[in-house]
C-alpha cells in the first residue's frame, strides 16, 4: 500500500510539472499573440487564467 501511494504521489507531481510546462509554453504564446492581435490576446490571457484556476484546483484537492 506504501508503494502504490508513493507511485500515486510521483505521478501526480509528475503531471503537475507537465502542467507547468504546458501553462509557461501557453503563456509564452500569448505574449506572441499579443503582439500580432489584440482580441486574440484577450481571448488567450482568459484561457491562461482558466487553466490556472485548475491547476490550483488540482494542487489543492
């Protein structure tokens, strides 16, 4: 039992550091899109802040 919640545990530190690379890769993006498209900028800042409320709803369950 030990080891599954320590297999549990690392997996979820695991997806929680892909998260976080996919959230900066996203948030890099929007910088670019910013500079090409203000609505669009708009529209990807709101989705950054959407995926951020879920990471920290994931963190914190």
């Amino acid at each position: 039992l030990k080891l599954e919640c320590e297999k549990l545990a690392s997996e979820k530190t695991e997806m929680q550091r892909h998260y976080v690379m996919y959230y900066e890769m996203s948030y890099g993006l929007n910088i670019e899109m910013h500079k090409q498209d203000p609505v669009s900028y708009l529209w990807k800042k709101a989705w950054c802040s959407i995926c951020k409320l879920h990471y920290f709803r994931l963190i914190h369950k």
